[in-house]
C-alpha cells in the first residue's frame, strides 16, 4: 500500500495483553482493495452506521482476541484496533 497517509499507531497493555490501534489514509479504490484482502475480514458482512462508517469484525487468528476495522468512505480512512491476551 504505497500510497498511504497519516499512518498513526498506538501500543497499550501489559506483559499479559496488547493493544494495538491505528489509523491511516489512502485513495478509496486502495483502502477499499485493503479491505477486500485483509485476512480475518468479510468485506461483504461491514455494519454501516448513520455516520457512513462501516464496521468490520476480525475473526480472530493467531492469538487474537478481538478485532474491528472502521471505514470511513467520506474522509477515505481507516481506524483499527487489534487485541490479543
């Protein structure tokens, strides 16, 4: 994804669990093309909510307990947050 912009990345939790989120910004077609080949995610199974933004659950894989990715279509990002315990 070379064409990224304002990646930002956040680290929380213990030495029994982290956290990570995040967020970045790229044309619609990239993010949209992320989404489709991002592992743990259906791009056909997103939550829209009034806002526009559309959630998606991660199905959890390699020791991660819980995941969401939220895209934003009008503002073209992407926030995340990924945890494992």
């Amino acid at each position: 994804m070379g064409s990224n912009k304002d990646f930002q990345i956040k680290t929380s939790g213990s030495s029994f669990s982290r956290t990570f989120s995040g967020s970045f910004s790229a044309e619609r077609s990239i993010l949209e093309k992320w989404l489709q080949d991002s592992p743990g995610l259906n791009f056909n199974q997103g939550t829209r909510f009034k806002s526009g933004i559309i959630r998606y659950t991660i199905s959890p894989s390699d020791g991660a307990g819980f995941g969401t990715v939220d895209f934003d279509p009008k503002e073209n990002m992407i926030y995340f947050t990924i945890s494992w315990s």
